[in-house]
C-alpha cells in the first residue's frame, strides 16, 4: 500500500499517544525503517506512526533513546519506561499515520511467550521469596537451635 493513502482509524483512540480518531497515511515497516537518523527519525507506538525529528533535542532521556528506536516498532520501550500522561498527550502532536495492517499482525505476535505478567510470573513472584523464606527458616532453626545444645 503506498504512503498516504488513507485508512479508518482502527480503535486509534484508546491507544498511547491517541490519535483522536484521525485517519493518517498509512506506513509499511519498511517505509518507517528508512527514518532512523537525526534527519529524520520516526517511531511505532501501538500501531501509530509519530515523526519524533523535532522533538529530539527536547526529549528529557536524550536524543540517543529516540534514535536507538528510530525507523522500528518502539511500543515495549515506550511503555517500559511508564511515560507520563502529559508525555502520552504530548505524542499527538507527532502524529503522522498509521502502520499498515498487516505489519501490525506481525507486531502482535512478535514473541508472545514474552509478557510480563500471566501464570509464570505469578509463580515467580511468589514462587522464589516463598523458597528462599523456607531456606533462612531451616538454616536459623538448625544453627541458632543446635547451638544452645552444643
């Protein structure tokens, strides 16, 4: 699909930086990836696109964050970070289109084995304190208790 042409905003609005339902060009992967430098640098948040290249200089971690994630899908490291909502409010006036529906499929099951929460990391959490509570247990008991019998 060429850039430009136009396509519905596809739940738009209850993404990050929220588009407000605007209907923008619509970019392939390929098309984003060429725009990764100080020139020119873009970035994919939840399926919108976003021409950061003005706000390079004024980015509070440094232009090297936005750059390191320019021309690719910068959605994980976007909201890893926990950007304000003023940051999100922010991201609208970078708004420039859409990334193509079929790159978005990709996006989505990039790795989904890779989540931060679900059964595995419930066990985790509680998993490892539980069993190293129970090793402090049994060394306190079998060295503090044993030696008042020695």
């Amino acid at each position: 699909m060429e850039a430009g042409k136009r396509s519905g905003a596809g739940g738009c609005a209850e993404r990050a930086g929220g588009c407000a339902e605007r209907a923008g060009p619509v970019f392939t992967l390929e098309e984003v990836g060429k725009r990764n430098s100080s020139r020119e640098a873009w970035l994919v948040i939840h399926g919108s696109v976003y021409d950061v290249t003005r706000f390079l200089e004024e980015h509070p971690g440094g232009e090297e964050v936005l750059l390191e994630q320019a021309g690719k899908d910068a959605t994980e490291s976007f909201e890893d970070v926990g950007h304000s909502t003023d940051a999100r409010e922010m991201l609208k006036q970078y708004y420039i289109g859409e990334i193509h529906p079929h790159n978005r499929k990709k996006e989505g099951s990039k790795e989904p084995g890779r989540t931060s929460s679900g059964p595995a990391s419930v066990w985790s959490t509680w998993l490892i304190p539980i069993v190293g509570a129970l090793v402090l247990g049994l060394m306190y008991r079998y060295y503090v208790l044993d030696g008042r019998t020695s």
